[in-house]
C-alpha cells in the first residue's frame, strides 16, 4: 500500500458514505436526500441533510447504529454498505 492510499484513507471518516449515495441513485425510482432522511426519521435516526451530505462525502463518521438505519431506509444490507458485496439487495 502507497503513502498516498494510506492517506486517503485516514482522511476518509466512513467506509459507508460512496455506497449510500450509489443506493440512492440506483433506486427506481431514485431517491433524494431529503427522501432518504424522512426514511430515516421513520426509523426514529435523525440525519440532517448537511450530515448526510458528510456521510456520502467521507468527512462524518458513521455510527453502527447508523449503517444499520441507512441499510434499512435504502433497502440493501448492512454488509454491503461495510462491504461492498455483489448484491446489495435485502
């Protein structure tokens, strides 16, 4: 591993933030930030837009409790915001 990988990844707070965005826009239909944070709301997590705008940019750290409300509100699984596994689906 290069300097440079070792130093964007420290500089990245999430591993989750680049896979929420790619659900969001990979829904039929596609689903807004301000969607994705009413999901979340039913789901009693509060998320601002500007904190969801940190998580999916890498500059938030993302609670377990978190990824477990994100995986529910964008219908994939937990493993594959962690993981990025073939199928994202539930």
């Amino acid at each position: 591993m290069s300097i440079s990988s070792i130093i964007l990844l420290v500089e990245k707070k999430n591993l989750v933030g680049v896979r929420v965005r790619q659900a969001r826009k990979a829904a039929e239909p596609p689903i807004t930030q301000s969607d994705l944070i009413a999901r979340l709301q039913l789901l009693d997590m509060n998320i601002d837009q500007s904190g969801l705008s940190k998580i999916e940019n890498g500059q938030r750290p993302v609670a377990d409790m978190e990824v477990v409300a994100l995986a529910k509100a964008l219908k994939v699984t937990e493993e594959w915001l962690l993981k990025g596994t073939e199928n994202p689906s539930v």
